[in-house]
C-alpha cells in the first residue's frame, strides 16, 4: 500500500511540475486606423526619438534604465526580424511608418472573499457572515505596446500581455519578448 502513495505522490507532482512550466499565454490585441492604406507600406524605420521606452510600477526598487538596456536589443532585433519577414525594407530616412516601443511592467493584484457574490445584506437585514479573503493573487503583468506612426499619426497599435513569473530567467524573459513581437506583428498589415 505504501508504494500506491508514493508513486500517487510522484504522479502529482509530475503534473504540478508540468503545469508550472507550462506556456505563459500572451493576449494580443491590435487596432488600426481604417482610412489609413497599408497596401502602400513598404518600408519602416524607428521612431526619431528613440526606438522606445520602459516603464515600471512594481516596486522602489524598480530599475526601468537597467531594464531598457536589456530589454530594448531584444525588441529591436525581433521587430526587425519580424518586419522583414512580412516584406519590409528597413528605411531611418525616409519610411513609410515609423516604429516606437512601450515596455510596461507592472504588478496586480486579484482577491476574493467569502460571499462576494451575495447581496450585502439577506431579508432581515443581517450579513449571514463577516467577509473573509478566500483566494489571494498577486502577479506581476508586462505589456509589450508596438505603435507604428505615419506623418505623427499613430495608423496602427498592437498591445500583447501576459502574467510573468517572479524570478524567471533572463533567456527565458528574452523568449517572452521576441514572441510577443511575433504574435503582435502576425497581424500587420491588417487585412482590408
């Protein structure tokens, strides 16, 4: 009988390991302005301010000059990448759209407490229980902003989320940030 525990034991912490290391989902969301004609985009360039920026909420100790550094390279190469893949030509003079970057780390958090869901108060006027938190979550969320402008006027802006790990790895991080430029970019140019 013990063995069944064990390997019951082993089994389920298999699956929680799995689960733990499983994908991080990314939510894309793009617009676009509507009057604006993609079929004539031929060439980009970044923003003549700068590639982008990063900004941070999480914490005093927050760091958004040291996270630019290491950031902003893995940004530009895979936007890079990605523009080239769909068939534009990098052009810093003279481009059709210009690209700038917005890297927002933040942190949340989601709590729920007993009987939420239930009117404040029952017929006679008395709470059937104190609230209480029952569930508590506190995650740290980044946000990747690709804005691409055409004479100031931003024609098109794609916005990919996702909760990040506390700790995760800075290969890792790299990972998260050329996908979301992937994903984000799969959608342009729009379709008519």
């Amino acid at each position: 009988m013990p063995t069944r525990r064990v390997t019951f034991a082993l089994a389920l912490a298999t699956a929680i390991l799995a689960a733990a290391q499983a994908t991080i989902a990314i939510d894309v969301k793009t617009e676009f302005d509507k009057a604006f004609d993609f079929t004539h985009t031929a060439t980009w360039g970044w923003n003549l301010k700068g590639a982008g920026d990063v900004i941070m909420a999480r914490g005093a100790d927050d760091d958004p000059i040291g996270m630019k550094k290491s950031a902003e390279p893995v940004i530009m190469s895979a936007v890079a990448t990605e523009m080239e893949r769909r068939g534009l030509r990098l052009h810093p003079d003279a481009p059709d759209v210009r690209v700038t970057y917005y890297l927002v780390l933040a942190t949340g958090a989601n709590a729920q407490v007993v009987g939420q869901f239930l009117p404040s108060t029952v017929a006679w006027a008395l709470p059937p229980f104190t609230a209480q938190t029952q569930s508590l979550e506190i995650t740290d969320h980044g946000s990747l902003v690709l804005d691409l402008s055409a004479d100031t006027m931003i024609v098109w802006r794609g916005i990919a989320r996702a909760n990040i790990k506390t700790g995760e790895k800075r290969q890792r991080r790299e990972e998260l940030l050329r996908e979301a430029v992937r994903d984000l970019l799969k959608k342009f140019p729009p379709k008519p």
